[in-house]
C-alpha cells in the first residue's frame, strides 16, 4: 500500500545550512499491517510519517500511496487523497479549540471533494456520534477540547481520523503526553480499530514497549531504518 | 456545517483580533461615509441654491456680497438698499433680458407678532421674475395672492394656527419649496404688494415697525440673453451704475467653495491616513493570528482541506469582520452626521443637504462594497502566504 524508494527530505535552517531529517529511506507497508516505528527524537519518525501521508515534499526519491506518486498530484487531488484514504492522529493537541467534540470528528466531512447533500450530512453526523461511542466519550460530544482531558482529547482525534472511513491509519507519538494506563487505554484501541477494520496503521513512538500492539516494528536512527525491532 | 461557520467560530473563539478587526473596518467605513455624506451633501446645497437663485447675476449695494451669501446660504437675514432705479438702469444695459428687483426682510425676533423669528423675507416683484414664476406656474397655477407667500422646506406654520404672523399681519402659506439644505429653506417668498401691505400695518400691528425706504430695493437678479457673455455683462453695469456690485452666480460662494475644497482636502488626506494605518493594523493582526494558528491550519490541510479552502476560510473570518465594523460604522456615522448636522454646519460654514434614505443607502452600499475589499486585501497576503505552505512546515513549532 504505502512505498518509499531511497527518499530523503533535508530542512534548511537559517544561513545556508540545512539539516537532513530522513536519508534515502526504502520501505514498503502492506495493506491491513499495523506497523510500529521507533526511535527517539530527532531520529526522523515524523518526517518519516509526513512524507507518506504526503505533507512534507521530499528532497528526493519517490512516495508511492497504492501505486500513486502523491507530489505529482494537484493540490485538489492531493487533499482529496488525504481526505479520503488517510487518517491523522497527532502527538500534539489538534482539536480545533472553537469546535465541540462532535464538530470537530465530522470537520474532515466538510473538506469532502464531493458537497455532501443534507441525507449525508445526517449520515455523517450518525457516524461521528457512532465513533464518539466507540472511544467512549458519548457524553462529551458537545464539550469543547478545553474541557476535556488529554487522554480524552486524544480519542476525540482517533474518532475524527476514523470518520470518512480511512485505508490508512498515521499516528504520530499518539501516548507520548499520556500518563502509562492511558497510553495502554489508547492503544488497545488502535489495536481494536485495527482488528475490526483492517485499516494499515502506521504508528511511531519513541516507546519500544508499545512495538507490542503492532504486526511489525521497525526502528529509526539518524534519518535512517536500522533494524526491524522486537 | 460549512467554511463560513467555520470561520464564525473561529471568530469567536478570538475576540481580541476580531475587535481589533471590526473597529478598523467601523472606522474606515464611518469615516468614508461620514466625509462624503458631509462633502456631497455641501455641494449639492451649493449647487440648489444657486439653481434656486435662477440668475445669472445678482446685483446688490456694494460691500454687501459676505452678507448676501451667508443670506442665501445660512438664512441669516440681510438688509441693505439701493434705487429703485437700478433696475431700470440694469434693465438697459445690453445684454440684459430680465432685470427683475427685490427686497430683503426680516421678521422680529422675540415678538408676539411674528410667529416664526428672524425669519429671512424675499419679496419680489412679479411683473418682472422669471426665478420663481415657473415654481409658481408648475406647482399654484398662478401669482401669490396678497397676503400669500411660499416658504422654504423647513418653513411651517405653527401649531394651533391657520397662517403665519408676520409684523402682526396673517400671511397664508401656500406652497412649500423643495428642500435646498441652506439658507433659502427658512426663507419666504411674498410679493412687492404684500410686503408693502405688511410694511404699512406694521405701524399699528407690530411691537416695532417694518421700514422699507421709499424707492428702494436690496437687489435685481438679472437674466443674460443666450448669446451675450455674462462677465462681460456684469462688467458692463459695475461700469454704468456706480455703487453696486454685480455678483456673476457662477462666482457666488467661491469662498464657500474654497473651504469645501480645502475641507475636502483635510478628508482625504486623513481617510488616507486612517485607510493604511487600518491595513497595515489589520494585516499585522491577520499575519498574528494565522502565525498563532500554523498548526491549525496544518491539521486542516492534513485533514482534507485544499489550499484554497483554507485561503476560504481564513478569508471568510476577514470578510464577516468587515461586513459587520462597516456596517456599524456606516450606521453611526450617518446617525451622528444627521444628528449632529446643525453643529457640523455651524463648525463648517457650510450648509450640506441629506441625501434621501435610498441615497445613503446606496452610498452606504458602496462604502461597505470599499471596506470589504480593503480588508479582503489586507488579509489576503498573511493567508495566502500560510495557504501555500507544506502542512509539515505549518504543523512544526
């Protein structure tokens, strides 16, 4: 599903100088595999991550997304894809703080390629308050993210990642602000999710005890896949 | 739900910048409408009264033109006299068609026997007008009456009353004018009869007597033959009858138009001011904003959302912010300029007439139209540079 050839992405900092973040990496994921990455900070995880999910321009090599290189796609069919076939969760609070809970799991709804008509607004509103029951939090779909916790902030974003029904599944440092039986709370339900669903899960942590969740592991240093963990 | 409320809670959601917004797009746009409800409506009182005047000369005693156009444009009442002859005279002057005199009174101010106080009288002769005579014809079907006038569009007969008391003596009011927005909109219109009429009951009517000398006039409105050349005309009767002065009306209020060009002048360059100074602040607060939300927007591109629906979106927060502070203050700049009109004219010299309401709303319209772009523009660089970036680039720190 997912296919990196020999890609590197390189930052410019300031005066000329630039940083690599990830050196000529080749890696291929398989539909339906839950794939944990590893490393620590600063060892490309999330460049890595955004490269495939087509955020990040690569310096060079090729992001193939089911056969597709994503850059030599428009911005329209770029986002259509991120839209459609992928799911976010990221390390960093990302609700949006003027939505409630329930708004923000249907906003990926309103970037739809396709204006959804007012039967599949409703459809799309049934499935979020679905989703809302499945991380447990059918009793905050009107709270704001300011008042819910961290934990329950997090599954507000596995819900939203959930919600146009996604073939790929990125999350990012998803525990790492999370206290230990939250983190394990958390990723049993990427690990149900995944058993349900099928969706690829590609997950990175800088946590080796989380390679447990995952189908297979991998591990990150200086830009680079070391080793297959675990 | 869609971008545009999207981009009202996000409004919501940041009052500080949306203040800062909303008061730069009042000020803007209750700046521009209030300047130009104040500037237009001056020359448009200007341009009625010299259409009312319906001369192309006014001859008057000399040293009287200040007094004779603060008469005509501020109501304030003049009294100066001159020959009767004059009109004669003027009247053979070549050139002239029309040569028709007139006397400027007053009412008393503080006395029961003038119901409307220091009110400005124009009295005319009307075997010779040809200022007023068409009004008359197209609107009374004929002469004033003795003891009738017609009034200026402010002139009204008191409550509890069936005419107007001038000097003790009831005059009829039998026609109202349309509104000039200066002085002649206070002013009455009465014949050389009933003016005399007024002047001899005065005597034993009035608390104090209406005096016009003998043989006297304040002034002859002078009509030009198509084809003579009118300064050439005034020239010709400063030259043949001594001690007056010819006013040519394209030459009257020049120095009222002077101001309003120089006042005209002051707006423009203080909208100026006050127009980049709002860009420049609304364009540092958008760049703020859009650089507090990076993240944000990132989220939203990895969302889904293309480019241009996040230019949309940020831009929908500008456009609702202008549409609601121009709004506003175009509602409260021509409150206050209706309100406060008595003080702006006292403050500017200048009378200006109100447009109809469908007048301001039209130029409202367009003063909203104005803001909106301005804001959209200045928005538009900040969002359309954080549109443009890689989501990585805007999710990093």
């Amino acid at each position: 599903m997912i296919e990196l050839q020999d890609v590197s992405k390189t930052y410019s900092i300031a005066k000329g100088r630039s940083v690599p973040a990830v050196q000529g990496v080749t890696l291929q994921v398989e539909r339906g595999e839950f794939l944990v990455i590893t490393g620590r900070s600063g060892s490309g995880k999330t460049t890595l991550l955004n490269l495939v999910a087509g955020l990040a321009r690569p310096t060079s090599g090729r992001v193939l997304l089911d056969g597709v290189e994503i850059w030599k796609l428009p911005d329209a069919e770029q986002s259509r894809l991120r839209n459609e076939k992928i799911g976010f969760v990221f390390q960093f609070p990302s609700l949006m703080p003027s939505l409630t809970a329930l708004e923000n799991v249907l906003l990926p709804t309103l970037f739809a390629a396709a204006k959804s008509d007012t039967k599949a607004q409703a459809g799309a509103r049934e499935r979020a308050v679905q989703l809302m029951d499945e991380v447990g939090l059918s009793d905050k779909l009107d709270a704001y993210p300011r008042q819910l916790s961290a934990g329950q902030q997090q599954r507000v974003v596995i819900a939203r990642s959930l919600i146009n029904r996604p073939e790929l599944l990125l999350a990012d440092e998803p525990t790492s602000d999370l206290d230990e039986q939250t983190e394990q709370e958390i990723m049993a339900t990427f690990q149900a999710i995944h058993a349900r669903t099928g969706v690829t899960v590609l997950l990175v942590t800088h946590s080796t005890q989380l390679i447990v969740f995952g189908t297979r592991a991998l591990r990150m240093q200086g830009g680079q896949i070391v080793a297959a963990d675990g | 739900m869609g971008l545009i409320r999207l981009a009202r809670r996000n409004l919501a959601g940041s009052s500080f910048r949306s203040w800062v917004v909303f008061f730069c797009a009042a000020l803007m746009a209750g700046f521009v409408i209030g300047g130009t409800l104040v500037i237009r409506g001056a020359d448009s009182s200007l341009r009625l009264a010299l259409e009312r005047l319906g001369a192309d000369i006014l001859v008057i005693p000399a040293g009287n033109e200040a007094r004779i156009e603060s008469a005509l444009l501020m109501g304030v009442p003049a009294h100066f006299w001159m020959p009767a002859s004059v009109a004669d005279q003027i009247a053979a002057v070549p050139g002239v068609v029309a040569a028709s005199p007139q006397l400027y009174l007053a009412t008393l101010r503080g006395a029961t026997c003038c119901s409307l106080p220091e009110m400005f009288l124009i009295a005319y002769d009307p075997a010779t007008d040809f200022t007023l005579r068409p009004w008359l014809e197209q609107n009374l079907e004929g002469e004033l009456r003795l003891m009738e006038a017609v009034g200026g569009n402010h002139v009204y007969i008191p409550s509890g009353q069936d005419n107007i008391l001038i000097y003790g003596s009831a005059v009829d009011l039998v026609g109202t004018l349309e509104q000039t927005g200066a002085g002649l909109d206070q002013s009455m219109f009465l014949t050389f009869e009933t003016a005399n009429r007024i002047a001899r009951l005065s005597y034993t009517l009035a608390v104090k007597p209406l005096e016009i000398p003998p043989d006297s006039i304040s002034s002859v409105l002078v009509k030009v033959a198509p084809d003579a050349d009118v300064h050439q005309v005034a020239q010709q009767i400063a030259a043949a009858i001594p001690g007056v002065a010819p006013m040519e009306a394209t030459n009257l209020f020049k120095e009222q138009r002077l101001q309003l060009l120089g006042l005209l002048r002051s707006i423009v360059v203080l909208l100026g001011i006050t127009w980049l100074l709002a860009m420049a602040l609304i364009a540092l607060v958008f760049s703020m904003a859009v650089n507090e939300r990076r993240r944000e927007i990132g989220v939203m591109r990895a969302l889904g959302a293309t480019r241009l629906a996040v230019l949309q979106s940020l831009l929908w927060e500008a456009v609702l912010l202008a549409l609601a502070g121009g709004v506003v203050g175009i509602a409260i700049a021509s409150l206050a300029t209706f309100l406060f009109r008595d003080l702006i004219v006292g403050l500017m010299g200048v009378p200006f007439l109100l447009p109809s309401l469908s007048g301001v709303l039209a130029l409202g319209l367009a003063g909203l139209a104005l803001v909106l772009a301005s804001v959209v523009v200045a928005a538009l660089f900040p969002t359309l540079r954080i549109s443009l970036q890689d989501p990585a680039v805007s999710m990093r720190e």
